[in-house]
C-alpha cells in the first residue's frame, strides 16, 4: 500500500480515498512510539507467550479480549485521530474511545487457525 501520510491535522484527500474505496486508511505518527511501546508489553503479557522465545508460541492465534488501560485507550485518543474521526464521520457524531476491542495476535504457525478465510 502506498504510504499517505496527514496533511496538517487532517486527512489528506488521498487518505478520504483510500477509507472511502478500501475501508481503512493508514495514519502514520498516530500515537506516539513510547504509547505503542507500553501497548505491546501489554498485549504480551495477556497472551502469556515471551516475546523473546518462539518456543511460547504454541498457537496459531490469540484473541485478547477487551482492554481499558491507558497506553491503549490514550493511543486512541490523540489529537491527530480525533481530527481523523471528525473527517471520516463529522464532529460530534463519534464518541471517544473508553475501550479496546479484539485484538488477535498470530503467530508462525502450519496449524490453520480456521478463521483466514
């Protein structure tokens, strides 16, 4: 996928395009390194796998469920995104992200986790 980046503190028109025709769009500088950061070591934790000892991953895939910690919820709540969400559905007509939802880690795996498609 092309890389389109924010234009000021919006979306770019190429970026509207590409949630209008695809049904996402990749905003790069979302949410700062160090939230991703805390966001991962949680995740981590949650699947109860070593992310330093492939040996752990015994499954091809781990639904984490609903997350309310901050790292998460504030990575979903920047000024930059809320900018993002009033272009894609009008200011006002979304509401602030309390939760994270579904998260499922895969992992390498020749077990078809049944769920690709």
């Amino acid at each position: 996928m092309e890389d389109i980046t924010l234009a000021g503190s919006g979306l770019a028109p190429a970026q509207l395009d590409q949630f209008i025709t695809g049904g996402f769009v990749r905003i790069d500088g979302a949410f700062a390194r160090e939230q991703a950061d805390a966001a991962r070591a949680i995740l981590w934790q949650a699947t109860g796998c070593d992310p330093d000892d492939p040996s752990t991953w015994t499954q091809p895939v781990i639904r984490l469920g609903m997350f309310t910690q901050p790292p998460l919820t504030e990575a979903a709540n920047t000024p930059r995104l809320h900018a993002a969400f009033d272009q894609l559905v009008g200011r006002g007509r979304w509401r602030r992200p309390g939760a994270m939802g579904t998260f499922p880690v895969r992992f390498p795996s020749a077990v078809d986790p049944g769920d690709t498609g």
